[in-house]
C-alpha cells in the first residue's frame, strides 16, 4: 500500500489531541488492533495521510464494574472479552459472541471498540449490546459524551463519531446487571465466517406470575444497521413464558427484520433465521434465567 | 503458567533421535536402484508401509525456501496491471508518468514481446495483452521497481484508453453460432469430442421410462496457499534463469524460448517446493515479462501475485453444464445414456482441451452402458482462464451422473446402493471408448463403504449382496 | 521511517521501515526470516502467525512499530540448536504437512495453544487451528500430530496404549 505517516497515542487523552490536531488537515485514520484497517488498506487506493495508533493507550483496556454499570474500555480485545471472569459471570453471551468472531489470531488483535465503530450491520459485538442497552462514552477535545449504542450508528460503516472524537468505553447499565441474555450467529461456516443473521435476546422473569419482564431483542445483519426488534419486544412484555410464546415471538420478530438478498443469502432466507434464531435465543436465555435463580 | 518458559525445560528428555545436528538438513534418503514392475493386482512391499516424507523436517523448521522467500542482491519487484474489464480494444498504453516515478527502472507492454502468444495447446493467450483485451485478468503493463510499492503504485499511473466491448459471458450462448465470437474471427466452439456407442435413440424407445436431468458447476478457483511467484535473472553469457512456482517447468521452458524468440538452451527454469498447485499452476504466467524487465534493467526482478490476482488473473475450474438423458428398466438398469456438456472454457485454451476429453469419456460413469451417446463442446467466453485443476472435468461430471442417479432411484423407489450394484463395471468392462479395464473394485469398494457406513444396519438396501 | 526494535527469537532486532510495514514484511524483508509466509496479506490465511507477547495474531494485520518493544516467536524460533520442539518432531513424523506452505503458521497457534492448553479436547485444536487454512491436508493428521505432541509436552507415551 501507499505510505502514510504514523503518529502513536500515549493514552485516550493524547489520542484525542493528535485526532485534533491532524483531522481538519489531513485524512487520518485511528488504527487499534488493525484486524478492519490494515485488511482494507493492502488492496485500497484511499491510503489515509495520518494513522494516529492508538494500540498502546492501556486507559482503554479495563473491564470493570463501577457505579454507572459494567465499564468495557474501547481497547479491549475480543479474547480478552472471552476470558474476562466477571464477563464469563455476568454475560455468557458477551463471550459467546466475542467467540464467533473471526479466528484466534484475529480476535487476540481486534478490539471491541473496533468492532463496533468499524459498523458493519453484520458484527457480532453489537446485538448482545443493543439487547442490553448498552451506552457509549465518547471522548472528545471538550470531554466525554454518551450516546446510546443504538444510536451510535447511522448506516453502514457510518458512525456518529466526529473526526476529531475516540470511542473509548462501553457500558452496560447497572439496571441490566446479570440480566439473562443470549447470542447466536448463523454464518456459512463455523469459524471465519461472516453473520447471515445473529440475534440477541435479554429479559428477566417475573417468577411468581411466570411472564417476561424487560425483553429486549436485538438482530444483526438484517437492516442498515443492528436494530431492535421492538414489535416483537411489546408482543412478549407482560406474557406468560412458555416455548409457543418464544416460537411466536420468533415470527412477529420478522417483521422487524429488513433483510436484503445477496451472494450468501436471500431475504427470504434470512427472514427464516430471523425467527428460528429469536425463538433459541429466547431460549437459551430463559435456561440461563433458571440457573441463576 | 509463565507462557515464556522454554519448552525444553518443560519436556522430559527426547530420544537421541531427535536431537538435531548443525547445521539442521534433512536426512539423505536411499532410493532403491532396480524398478519394481509389479502384475497388476500383486501386492507389493512397499504398499501398507509408512514412509516419512522427507521435506517434513524443513518444512516444520520453517526453513524450506518457497519462491518468495529468495532475495537476490539488486533485485527490483514487479507488478502486474490488470485490465479490469471483460473485453475491449486496446486504443493506447501510455506508460510515461510511470516511466517517471521515482524507482520506477522499467515499464513493458504486449509490444515489448517478441511473440506475443502461447499456451499448452492453442497458443491464444498473450504475455500481456497488447491491442484486444479478453478477460478482466489481463495483463496490459508489467513495471519493475526498486520496491513492491512503489511498484504498485505506479500501476495507477499507467493510463489506457479501452474501447469496451460487449463480453460473452454465459457459455450457452457463446455456443449459438450468431453470437459473435470472442476470437473472431475463430470460432467460439474451439474443442468439440463425440462418443457413441450402439443406438440411443433404440435404448429410449425399449426403456421403462427416460429421465432427463441438467446439471451445473461453478468455476473453482485452486487457493494454493502459496501464490504465483518468479524471479528472472540473466547471466553475461545472454542465459536466463527464472526461478518459478511453475509445476511444469519443461513446459514453460518451451514458451518461454518461443515467447521470447531465444533457444531453449539459453533458459534455465528452476523450480522448487510448490506451496500447493492442484493444476493451477501448471502453465507460465509472469515468467516472460520478467525475464525481459530483467533484461531491460540488467537487473533480477521478482514477482508475486496477490491474493485476488490468484482469481482473476490465473487458472481457474472449469463450470460445466451437463445435459443427461438415461433410459432404464423397471430395475433400474440403464439402456442408454445421451450426454450434451458444455464446459466454459474462458478467455483462452489453457488445458481446456485435456479437459473436455476426459470430462466427455469419463461423463458415463462408472456403470455398464450398452448405448452412449456423449457430445461436449468448450466455448470461450471473457472471463477468467479455465485451465487444469484436479481432475480435468471429471468432479464436474462425477456430481452430474451421481446426482442423475439418485434421482433415477428417488423415482424407481430403488435402493441408491442397489441401483449402483446392479450398474457398476466389473473385471473386463468395456469403458465408453472400449478399453478393456482391469483391476476394477467399484462394486467391492462400495460395498465395503456400505459396511463401514452402517447403510443396511440403517434400514438401507434391500440385498444384492450388501453385507450389513 | 520509523525504527523498530523487536525482541525476536530471543535476539534484539532492529531495523527502520516505513510505517505503513507490517510486522510480516519487516519479519521477511529486513530480518530474513521468511518462515512467516504471505498468503493473503488480509488476516484470513494464517500463513503468517507469529506469537506476540505470547498471543498469536497475524503479523499481516500488525503494523511493525506496533510490535516495537515486544516480544516475537517465529517458527525459526520454535526449535533450539540441539532439539526439535515436540510439534515439529510430531508434524514431522505423522507426515501432518504436504506442500508445507501453511505449516509455520498451524505450528505458532498449536505451540500457543499448547503453551496454554496443555490437554486439548479435538474440538479446542480445531478452534485453535480455525484461523489457519490449509489446502493440502484436510487437517487430520495435524490434529493427530498435536495430540501426540502434547502427550509428549505432558510427560505421557507419544501412543495411547488404551
């Protein structure tokens, strides 16, 4: 590839300088742990002027519980993300989906922050967030702000990121805390494999009534970017859980799904995954609610 | 665990055997000097016996040297552009803002080459293509630079003017006689091969019932982990040496002689451990353009596809589309069989040839037919050369005549196994081109997978011998 | 150019590259070690695996300044002047590489996962081995070869006698 000149931050604060610094001039490009950037770069003709590193900014590398919830730094690395003991505990399905990225090779370099701001609609990172209405801290030359991670996207690989701004955290409510969740991905293959479809589904259960308290369901790789599947949501608030509701609540999901047909798959196949993957995540989720009763 | 121990200490002591002597080589193997002839059907020695390769030793120590991993002192690298579209004429090259750059040594163009064409059989495919363009993966300009980037940087710099042409891009049509041909003005039928046996026609009428089927494959592209790779360097004597990841290096010898108009004994084509070529890289690719940039700059200049050059700009599987029409007995025996293929032969022979004869000859199946009648045509279309990949048609037609099959026994309500059973050649067989054939074990073999697979303990088969 | 300075193989190496180098190409063009091999230069392959800081990641997707002060195993580290390491006599012995292209990369993330896992189930070396393609083998005997490598690793007969 074309050359390009290579500034490295000490940390979130420099990062954000340097991003400052360079963005209105020059096209700059952050590289964390170049799974996304450098695989597009080596066959691209748009070879940024600046790559500002931000790789070795260890503020953007904890996994931490703190009083606005769980705090996971935007440098955190998906096999770090696997062998996190707290997120082991408190989201299986975190793990789960951090797992069906890639390789072993990839996941040791990607980060989540990576992940996410690169957006494709079929990344595995964000429905288990969305389900778990996740937020994101952003860092900027004026501080930080939060933005929901649904909101975080504005199409493909289009973000509501300023040049001059960082995605540095990633928080899971303290109200969503151990809430039930489950994640699965249908690709064509079991490693290496892009998302047909993946699905993400969290609720508690109200026990003494046996309904579904706080559903949320999140699903990937069938709209512009990872979405929830609010009918389906409002079908299961309130109602009775049983495996007909879970089925049902798979159908009315396709309904919230705007697949498209492309070289891996139909629309109408994808519809397909959409309800069978809704109903096993519900699932699987509802199995996790029982152990940790 | 500290992760950073050295494995020695953690191991109990090897075997004498397997400590190393320096420098590390792979041990010398004794070959035995008298050939074995065996009769056919006799059990040799060596057969059942495990053999320990001997590349394995370097292999695991990362020391095997693969094309890419040579370096000489000097050595220039070059890049490839491709012509990115389908088909058209070729109104220009200019080349002179790449000429300029900085690092730039050399450019050449199709006009550079002494004799511009070549191939395994029909010698239609260019060096680089110099006024027609017939594939995306063309090559139009070969640079040599003093490093790979700015080599591929320079590609962007050449500027040629396309006079874009409509492609033939769906086989089917490119075998209608109107539509136009992609080397006019040579026909696009260019390998045509008939087998006939007996009466079709008479077997269809005495049949059961005939079932008709179309079967297609899609072009398969090798994925050597190793990409296309060659050096080329000259010596004062005006000799050539190219170090290539070239499978048939005696071949390319010749093209590169005729190519380049020097005799054969001015070139040196030295090959090594191939990292994986299963066909496709059994004809030259670079190695002509190179040997001239190194000629032009006195210097070795090296090449290394990329990863998407590996498909669209060499060899791929042919696709085929497979007609079958088979007329049966109630008991599923076949009478007659008609075959029409078409393989998709690209923008030029390559080993299309080769392929079109064994997929026609082996299109049947291994099975007892009395009347045959199997005809395959190959036709160019502007798309990525189809050329040698394992097999040379017959997967193509191996996935047509099973899935004809299958689908004859679903309707017969047959056994799959019993129908193959009742089909299959034996000892003495007659192949469609009547070779008497020997050692033939299709019906043992099937059964001994039908044992290991548990077909008739799965409720399968209804006799004929399966053992269960 | 920027100046790296990586601690490979247990030697400190330096060399000053462009920045846009990936720690491959600075392996391969400035070090001489060309056991890490390009197969796709995008992360799919695996042909160029490399241990940094002890994790495996494809040194494609690695720009060289980023390994800059780290540590790095490559294949033509893996035996010591006087013995194989288990794998390679393994891979060597139950003929687990053909055309050998893939083989430096499947050794890095078996001695990783090894290092790691010493008693891996078939499942966790296919897992392991998910980002390392080869087109020769179909697989089976390097996961046969790892095994045994570990039983050796572990202090067991190289054959399961039960």
């Amino acid at each position: 590839m074309r050359g390009f000149e290579l500034v490295t931050a000490r940390d979130s604060r420099h990062a954000v300088a340097l991003l400052a610094q360079h963005s209105a001039s020059a096209k700059v490009k952050v590289i964390a742990g170049g799974t996304d950037l450098m695989a597009d770069l080596h066959f691209s003709s748009h070879i940024p002027d600046i790559v500002v590193d931000i790789s070795r900014a260890e503020d953007l590398k904890h996994i931490a519980v703190t009083e606005e919830g769980l705090s996971i730094g935007a440098l955190v690395t998906h096999t770090q993300i696997m062998r996190s003991p707290l997120i082991r505990d408190m989201f299986p399905a975190l793990v789960d989906a951090a797992h069906t990225i890639g390789a072993v090779q990839t996941r040791n370099l990607g980060t989540l922050g990576g992940n996410l701001v690169t957006g494709v609609p079929s990344m595995d990172s964000g429905p288990t967030l969305v389900a778990l209405e996740a937020v994101v801290s952003i860092a900027g030359p004026d501080g930080r702000r939060q933005v929901p991670l649904a909101e975080f996207w504005l199409g493909p690989r289009k973000t509501v990121l300023k040049p001059d701004e960082l995605l540095a955290e990633i928080i899971i409510p303290k109200q969503n805390l151990n809430k039930p969740t489950h994640f699965l991905k249908f690709g064509l293959r079991k490693g290496q494999a892009l998302a047909l479809v993946n699905v993400a589904s969290s609720f508690r259960v109200d026990w003494d009534k046996n309904v579904f308290v706080a559903p949320r369901i999140a699903l990937g790789a069938v709209a512009p970017k990872v979405i929830r599947a609010l009918k389906a949501e409002a079908f299961l608030e309130g109602r009775k859980v049983t495996p007909e509701t879970m089925a049902e609540a798979g159908q009315v999901a396709v309904g919230d799904a705007k697949p498209i047909s492309d070289f891996r798959a139909s629309a109408e196949y994808r519809k397909d995954l959409v309800a069978v993957l809704t109903k096993r995540t519900l699932e699987g989720a509802y199995e996790l609610a029982k152990a940790k009763r | 665990m500290d992760k950073k121990t050295d494995v020695a200490e953690k191991t109990t002591p090897l075997e004498t055997e397997h400590i190393l002597t320096v420098p590390a080589l792979a041990p010398l193997v004794a070959y035995p000097l008298e050939v074995l002839v065996p009769e056919v059907r006799q059990q040799t020695p060596a057969v059942g016996q495990r053999a320990t390769r001997p590349d394995g030793r370097l292999h695991g120590l990362g020391q095997t040297k693969y094309i890419d991993d040579w370096y000489f002192p000097g050595m220039l690298f070059a890049k490839i552009k491709r012509a990115g579209v389908a088909s058209a004429k070729i109104k220009s090259i200019d080349t002179s803002a790449a000429e300029a750059m900085p690092g730039v040594v050399a450019v050449i163009t199709g006009k550079d080459i002494p004799c511009n064409s070549f191939g395994p059989s029909l010698k239609d495919q260019p060096v680089l293509a110099d006024t027609r363009v017939f594939h995306a993966g063309d090559g139009v300009a070969a640079v040599a630079a003093v490093t790979e980037q700015i080599a591929a940087e320079a590609l962007d710099k050449i500027k040629v003017e396309y006079e874009i042409l409509t492609p033939v891009l769906d086989p089917l049509e490119s075998l209608k006689l109107e539509t136009p041909g992609v080397h006019a003005p040579n026909a696009n039928i260019y390998g045509h091969k008939v087998i006939k046996k007996g009466d079709v026609e008479k077997a269809f009428a005495e049949s059961y019932q005939v079932f008709e089927g179309t079967y297609r494959t899609q072009m398969v592209e090798h994925v050597p982990l190793e990409p296309h790779a060659t050096i080329a360097m000259w010596d004062p004597n005006g000799r050539v040496s190219i170090y290539s990841t070239l499978g048939r290096i005696t071949l390319g010898r010749a093209d590169v002689a005729r190519t380049l108009g020097i005799p054969m004994s001015r070139i040196r084509m030295i090959a090594t451990i191939v990292g994986g070529n299963f066909g496709g890289k059994n004809e030259i690719t670079t190695e002509p353009a190179l040997a001239l940039l190194s000629k032009k700059t006195g210097r070795p200049v090296k090449c290394t596809f990329t990863r998407p050059e590996e498909f669209y700009a060499s060899t791929t599987r042919h696709p085929l589309i497979m007609d079958y029409k088979s007329g049966v007995t109630k008991e599923g025996k076949i009478l007659g069989r008609k075959i029409r293929l078409v393989l998709d032969g690209g923008a030029y022979c390559s080993w299309s040839e080769t392929t079109l004869a064994k997929a026609c000859i082996l299109s049947t199946g291994p099975y007892n037919i009395e009347n045959l009648y199997a005809e395959a045509f190959v036709v160019y279309t502007n798309k990525t050369m189809t050329g040698a990949m394992r097999g040379f048609g017959v997967p193509q037609v191996c996935f047509a005549h099973e899935s004809h099959m299958d689908e004859i026994a679903t309707a017969l309500n047959i056994d799959p196994l019993d129908i193959r059973l009742l089909n299959a050649f034996e000892e003495g067989s007659l192949s469609p081109t009547s070779q008497k054939l020997q050692s033939v074990v299709v019906k043992e073999s099937l059964l001994q997978a039908a044992q290991r697979f548990g077909w008739t303990a799965n409720g399968n088969g209804k006799g004929n011998g399966a053992q269960s | 150019m920027v100046t790296v300075t990586i601690n490979v193989n247990g030697e400190k190496r330096t060399a000053s590259v462009p920045p846009e180098t990936s720690l491959l190409r600075m392996l391969r063009d400035n070090l001489n070690l060309t056991g890490a091999k390009l197969g796709c230069d995008v992360g799919d392959c695996g042909a160029c695996t490399v241990i940094v800081d002890g994790k495996p990641v494809n040194s494609c997707l690695m720009l060289a300044a980023q390994a800059d002060g780290r540590d790095v195993l490559t294949i033509e580290g893996l035996a010591t002047a006087d013995r194989f390491h288990p794998l390679q006599k393994a891979f060597e012995t139950y003929g687990s590489l053909q055309c050998g292209f893939c083989g430096p990369g499947v050794l890095m993330s078996a001695k990783a996962l090894l290092d790691e896992n010493p008693n891996p189930s078939p499942f966790e070396i296919r897992d392991a081995l998910g980002g390392n393609l080869c087109r020769c083998t179909g697989y089976s005997k390097m996961i046969e070869a790892i095994q045994v490598a570990a039983r050796t690793m572990r202090g067991e007969p190289a054959e399961k006698t039960a």
